[in-house]
C-alpha cells in the first residue's frame, strides 16, 4: 500500500516572544525531543483524519482543529487533489497549547505527508506560507517563528519580512524547559497587548524585549551563558509588565533560579504553558529536581553544539 510521512518537531523561543509580532527579533530553537508524525495512506474513499482529538472526515473537523484543516485543504488545492481519497493519522508528543509549536508542528507534518504522498516538490517557502495557513487561523496574528523552527533542525535569528538567519548556538549550558501543566493562550496573550498597544508601558516593553534580543545574540556570539542567563531574567520581567506571565510560571522561573540557574523565562505565548531556565551542566540535576515537584513535565537539552 502507498504511504508517505511528514515529521516536524517542537520548538522553543530562547527570547523575543510577543515583540516578534511588532517586528522586533527573536531567536528560537528546534526542540528535537518533542515530533509530530503524519503517516498518509490510501483511501477508497473520502478524506479521513486520525489523531487523538478526533477520527473521521476532514470536512467534518471540529471548530476547534479549524486551523489544521484550512491548511489541509489550502495543500490539497495546491496538489490539485481537492477530491482525492486518503487517510491521515497524526502522532504528536508536543503538548498542545504550551507555547512549543504543537499547532504549526503538527500543520507542518499533516502538509509534509500529503506533499510526499502526491510526491509533489515542495519548496521551503511554500511549506511556512501553508502552515502560516493554519496559524493564522489558530493564533490571529502569527509572526512566523513556530512555522519556521517547528520544519528546520537549525536555530534561527528572526525578524518578520526579513530572511530568517539560521544561528550557531554553542553554550557551555543545559536549557531546561518546564510545563506548568497549564493550558497557554497565545491567541488571547497576543490579542491582550493589542489592545494595550498605545500604552507607553507596552511600547517600552516591547522595545526594550528586542534590545534584549540583540544583545543576548551578542552574548551567544561571545559563548557568554551567564550574560545570557541575565538578559532571560530581564525578558521575563518585560514579558510580566506586558501581563503574559502566570502565577505558575513566575513560580518556576523563581524556583529555577533559587536552585542555581543563570536565568529562566516563560516561553512562547504565555498565559500558562512553559518556562525556560538556563543553567550550568554542572546544576542541571538538582534544578530538573527542584521543578519537576511543581511542573507537569520537565525536559532538558545540551546546548553544547549539537544545533547549528
Ligand atoms: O505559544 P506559541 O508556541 O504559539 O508561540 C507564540 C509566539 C508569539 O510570539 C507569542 C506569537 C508569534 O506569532 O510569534
């Protein structure tokens, strides 16, 4: 039988989340211990889905999966196969709504294996203008950043409208990424500052998220973890005034940093979801220690060269 896969992974945002979407920069991280899986297979007929959210019809999916399925149908009109037969089943290990990319990682995978079923071409700009597709349908106003790093093993330096710059990260330092069990909400998070946008205090915010981009680039650069670790905390007090954090995520950002940590933050959309903590090898037990008696789940990866 004729099967094809589509594999994405989760991702991380080191720094510059929010201010991403008002042009600042960001740099994030492909976050390879978290994939999806989409496994596409002949159908005698209509167009099914299976996942652990929901089995049966695309044209039937619930408003909820909206975003997954307008990418479907924007991937399948550009194969010209509106109306052929398949079977999609899609395995994902990234928790949705944390702030890792599950939405556009799993968009990314779902559109991979329908391109690889059809053995289509498929350029790198025409698979983030799809999953952007779906994000705009999930997150209102995506800057671009999980459709990128959720399909590349590279970390990436990005400003929106500008040619994404693939990032050398070679730290003697763990980064250790914390679930607080909570949902996250992008979409609200992002629509809040919206709202609060022609407050002095949200453009200072985001000005300065983007000055502590450019200077914790400065400090990769440099090999510099403790100055990294510093500009983090800096983010992560930017992103409370900015009103994304959570009582739980301020909560594991100070018992990482009570426990020995260079710097810790929440990542991606805020709200809920995840927080990240940089850390000497040397502390990566005892702070995984600390925070796996209050977080959901607890990860951790090398940040000594392996993602160039
Ligand atoms: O919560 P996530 O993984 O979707 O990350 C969102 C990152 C934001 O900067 C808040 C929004 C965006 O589109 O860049």
């Amino acid at each position: 039988m004729k099967q094809a896969t589509g594999k994405t992974h989760g991702k991380v945002i080191l720094i510059g989340e929010h201010s991403v979407v008002y042009n600042q920069p960001c740099i994030a991280l492909p976050f390879l211990d978290t994939t999806v899986t989409a496994i596409v297979t002949e159908s005698k007929q209509h167009q099914i889905l299976d996942c652990d959210f929901y089995q049966g019809n695309v044209q039937e999916m619930p408003e909820l999966m909206e975003g997954l399925q307008s990418a479907i149908h924007a991937t399948l009109q550009k194969l010209n196969q509106s109306n052929t037969p398949f079977h999609m089943s899609i395995k994902s290990t990234i928790p949705i709504e944390r702030g890792m990319g599950s939405s556009a990682a799993v968009a990314g995978a779902a559109i991979l294996g329908l391109y690889h079923f059809f053995e289509a071409p498929l350029s790198d700009n025409e698979l983030f203008n799809l999953i952007q597709v779906s994000e705009k349908v999930t997150h209102g106003n995506p800057s671009g950043i999980d459709a990128l790093t959720t399909t590349h093993q590279t970390a990436f330096y990005f400003q929106k409208e500008k040619e994404p710059i693939a990032f050398n990260i070679q730290l003697d330092a763990d980064l250790i990424i914390a679930d607080t069990g909570m949902m996250g909400k992008t979409k609200e998070a992002v629509s809040s500052i919206v709202k609060h946008l022609d407050l002095k205090e949200t453009k200072t915010a985001i000005q300065t998220l983007g000055i502590l981009t450019k200077q914790a680039k400065k400090a990769i650069i440099h090999h510099n973890a403790i100055e990294l670790g510093n500009i983090m905390n800096k983010a992560h007090q930017q992103l409370q005034i900015l009103n994304v954090s959570s009582k739980e995520l301020d909560t594991l950002v100070h018992i990482a940093n009570k426990n020995g940590a260079l710097g810790s933050k929440l990542t991606g959309g805020g709200k809920g979801g995840c927080m990240i903590t940089l850390c000497h090898p040397s502390k990566t037990h005892q702070i995984k220690t600390a925070l796996e008696k209050q977080a959901a789940k607890v990860w951790s990866m090398s940040l000594k060269g392996e993602l160039i």
